[in-house]
C-alpha cells in the first residue's frame, strides 16, 4: 500500500478472481471482463454440478456390462447394433423431456445408421454409417441447430465425455455416502448370487452336455479386453446422459452478423458466376443426350478422359458452389422488398444451375459404369453427388422465406439418410449384379469379384448365363457362421445359407480372364 491509500500493482496481486485491468494514470485496478468464449466454457463446465440420478447410475453400469459381454471376442455383429441402442437409455428422458421432434428423429437414424453393423458384412459401409451415426447422435443430444455446432460436434463429444468424469464420481460418491448401508447389502447380495451360479454352473455343465452348451463361456483372456470395452461403453452412455441433461450452450450459437454488401458489390460476382454455370449447362445438354455417341464421335475424347476426370472437377463445383452460396446469403442486401427478390433470384438460379451440374456428373459417372463396371468407390461418390443434389434443393426451399436456421440439421440429415440407403441396396451385390450382366468395355475382374464381401455371396449364386464363374465364385467365398447372438449378422446368415445348399467345384478358381 502506498503512502496515498491506493493499492500499488504488488499489492494486488494477491488478489482473488482475474487479474486487474489498471485505468490509465490512476492506478485503479478494474476487473477485467471475461470473454464470450470463456463464458461459454465456464457455463459448460459448470454442467457438472447437475444431480445425478440412481437410475442413471445403475443404467451405465448395465451397458457397460453389456458392452464388454457383446462385443469382446465377437464379431461386429447384432450384438454392437444393440449396445448402439441401449447406450441411449440413460439419455432417453431427458431427449423426451425436450419435445423437440427434430432432436427425436436425428437420433433415431442414429440408431438406425449404427443398426446396419447387424444388417451388412461389408466394412467400408458398416465404418460410413459408424461415422455419420457418431456425429447425428451428438447432434441429436445436443440439440445443435448452428452451423458450427453440427460442425464442431466430435470436439462437442471429446468436451461432454471430459466433463462427464466427474459428474459420475460425484454421483456414485453421494450415493455412497447417503445409502452406504444398502450399498453394501447389495454388493453382498450380488457377491453370493455370483457365486453360487458360478459354483453350480460348473456342476450342471460338466454333468450335461445339452446344459453345457446353454451355458456362457467365460475366457479368461478376454477378461482384460471386456473391462476395458465395458468401462468405455459405460462412458458413452455417461456422456450421452450428462450431453441430453445438460446441453452446452453453444449448440445455439450463431455467426456473428455482418454489414450487407452493397447491391452492385454482391450482385456481379453473383450474376458472373450465374453466367457460367448457365452456358457451361447448355453445353453439357448436347452430352447428356448424345450418350456414348457424343463420346465416341468427339475427337480425342475417351470414355476414361470424359467421365473420370470431369467426375473429379465437376463435384469440385457442386462443393465450391455450396461454400459460395454460404457466403452470398450471409452478405446479402435485404434492406427492401426489391433487394430481397434479387437475391433470390440470383442465388436461386446458381442452385439450380449447380442441379444442372450435378446431373451432368452423374451422367458422366453413368457413362464410365456402363463402359467399366461398377466399383465401390464409383458407389460412394455416386451417392454423394445425390446428397449433394439434395442439400441444393434445401438451399431452394430456404431461400423462398430467406430462413435458413432449420438447414444445419437438414443437411446432417440428408447425409445419414444417403448412408443408410447406401447400406439398404447392398452396394456389394449390386457390383455383381451389374458387372455380370453388362455389356462391358473391358473384361470382367472377377478377381474384384471374390474380394467382396459376404453381402455379395447371394447375388454369386443369382449368376446366369456363366456357370463357370458363378461356381468359382462360390467357392473362393469364405463366410463366418454366427456362434451365438453377439456376433449374428444378417449378411453373413445369408451368405451361409446360400453355401450350405450349394457345393461348388473346389478345384476352380476364379482368374482375371471370363
């Protein structure tokens, strides 16, 4: 303290709370307002404090039993698709509570998109849908409805599955200490049923062989590996619960607004690039009705020159043209009616000029699969243009009222619904199907063929016309029966049907040549 009465810089320092903001020539501390980001993140945190419900408690415990039973020495199977359902049952009363129907139905095709591990054997599609049913679930619990909300979802999760740490030992810790007495009754109890099924399991098993089959088996190698998965699925449940109880604040948060452009500012470059999509359409109508005739007959162009390369720069545009139409909304003039009407008009017609683009991309693509058969990679991208094509056509319907805050969850939508018919046409039979009856350019790869999975399996023995090569394929086929409920997949079951009734010729194989 200095000899005037006012505090001097050292003798603040000591001071609780944030450091002082020192007005200038007075040497006055003021406290230093937090930011909007650490205000956000102090009320997040904050989310911890929440009460724990006991039901809650019981309710992770139980799917982290499960997890580790279901899916530890099993393959991915009905068993993961139901550990994909019941880790929402914790956070199912506080989704209902919400009444928010858009919350409801993202999180059912979450549900829906991680239920195909139980449907389809190919991993690239079960991984797609893993990944899209992880980002819809916490845009779901969240109730995101922003842009960079649904956008940040995974660092959403990493920070809610953080902050559910200590909201569960706070939970188990007050049940502990209030109902210590029944606690312990209970674990007693548990303890002694435990032991007594152990002890006359063992007997009736090694008495009866029908029994023993009944009977769990229990691998003292996978012990480590299952409380390890069920710690982490008891986690998921836990976050979900604590991300639906207490949602971060930020899932509201919006863009900041930003000053309209002037009319002349925003319109040419908008009109310039309407401009070029237009002309760059009108040209592209002559292709997508000449077909294999335009390519043919335009010299120097191949089927690889006009179908694969365009694919690559055309779905560039359709991207780019979604970041553009972004910013031009944002930026718009809608001072008046008539500023309104021209920004509709402008951004109306490069949406659907991009339409007009998209189809020209998949018509190339159309082009090269009849030429070179089907491929999964030519599926994916397929699937994606028509994602996009969809979004586009959102972009139109938001644009008729200017209201676009419904449009985040749309589009988040549309992709898991465009993962989850990607996983209903069962892509691997599908390239069978078409490969084998096309009239193809190049020669069949049935070496590709056998590559597929056990979702391909049924539509080998669908073959017509080349018995040969469906008698081949039939018996490169190597499917993994289902040993119990845990690891049951549809595909595979099929797949095992259709190898049980038939007996291939083990002594073909199948080669790169027809």
């Amino acid at each position: 303290m200095s000899d005037s009465g006012a505090p001097t810089p050292s003798d603040t320092t000591a001071l609780p709370g944030p450091p002082p903001s020192w007005v200038a020539g007075r040497g006055v501390p003021v406290p230093r307002e937090a930011g909007r980001l650490a205000r956000v993140l102090v009320a997040f945190w904050a989310g911890r404090r929440q009460p724990v419900a006991t039901s809650t408690l019981v309710l992770c415990a139980v799917v982290g039993v499960l997890g580790g039973v279901l899916l530890v020495g099993h393959r991915p199977g009905l068993g993961a698709a139901l550990i994909g359902l019941v880790v929402w049952a914790a956070a199912a009363p506080a989704l209902f509570r919400r009444r928010d129907v858009n919350d409801l139905v993202t999180a059912a095709l979450s549900i829906a998109l991680f239920a195909v591990v139980a449907v389809r054997d190919a991993g690239w599609v079960v991984v797609l849908c893993a990944l899209v049913a992880a980002w819809t679930g916490v845009v779901a619990v969240t109730s995101a409805r922003s842009a960079p909300a649904a956008v940040l979802a995974p660092l959403t999760w990493a920070a809610g599955t953080v902050r559910a740490m200590p909201w569960v030992a706070k939970g188990v810790e007050t049940l502990s200490g209030s109902r210590r007495g029944q606690l312990l009754v209970a674990l007693r109890s548990v303890a002694i049923t435990v032991g007594l099924l152990l002890v006359f399991g063992f007997l009736f098993a090694s008495s009866d062989r029908v029994f023993a089959r009944l009977m769990p088996r229990v691998d003292a190698e996978l012990v480590p590996g299952q409380v390890v998965v069920g710690v982490l699925a008891a986690v998921v449940a836990a976050a979900l619960a604590h991300l639906a109880l207490a949602p971060p604040s930020w899932s509201d948060a919006r863009l900041a607004p930003r000053p309209a452009a002037k009319r002349g500012e925003w319109l040419l470059p908008v009109l310039a690039l309407d401009t070029l999509v237009l002309l760059f359409v009108l040209v592209q109508v002559g292709a997508l009705l000449g077909g294999h005739r335009h390519v043919l007959e335009t010299e120097g162009l191949t089927y690889a020159e006009y179908a694969r390369e365009g694919f690559a720069q055309l779905v560039a545009v359709t991207v780019l043209t979604l970041v553009v139409v972004a910013v031009a909304a944002r930026r718009a003039p809608r001072e008046t009616p008539r500023d309104l009407l021209m920004s509709r008009l402008a951004l109306g017609t490069l949406c659907v000029g991009t339409l007009g683009v998209v189809a020209s991309a998949l018509r190339r693509m159309d082009l090269y699969v009849e030429a070179f058969g089907l491929t999964r990679l030519r599926i994916v991208v397929s699937v994606t243009e028509i994602a996009l094509a969809a979004i586009f056509v959102l972009l139109l319907v938001a644009g008729v009222r200017w209201r676009g805050a419904w449009l985040p969850r749309a589009v988040l939508q549309v992709v898991g619904v465009a993962m989850l018919g990607l996983a209903l046409v069962n892509p691997d039979a599908q390239i069978v199907r078409h490969n084998t009856t096309a009239d193809l350019e190049s020669t069949l790869d049935a070496d590709y063929l056998a590559g597929l999975s056990a979702d391909a399996v049924p539509a080998f023995d669908q073959i017509e016309g080349e018995p040969a090569l469906r008698r081949c394929l039939l018996a490169t086929a190597a499917v993994a029966t289902s040993t119990g409920i845990a690891d049951w997949n549809l595909g595979r079951e099929r797949a095992a049907q259709v190898l049980a009734t038939e007996q291939p010729d083990s002594d073909r194989w199948c080669t790169s040549d027809r």
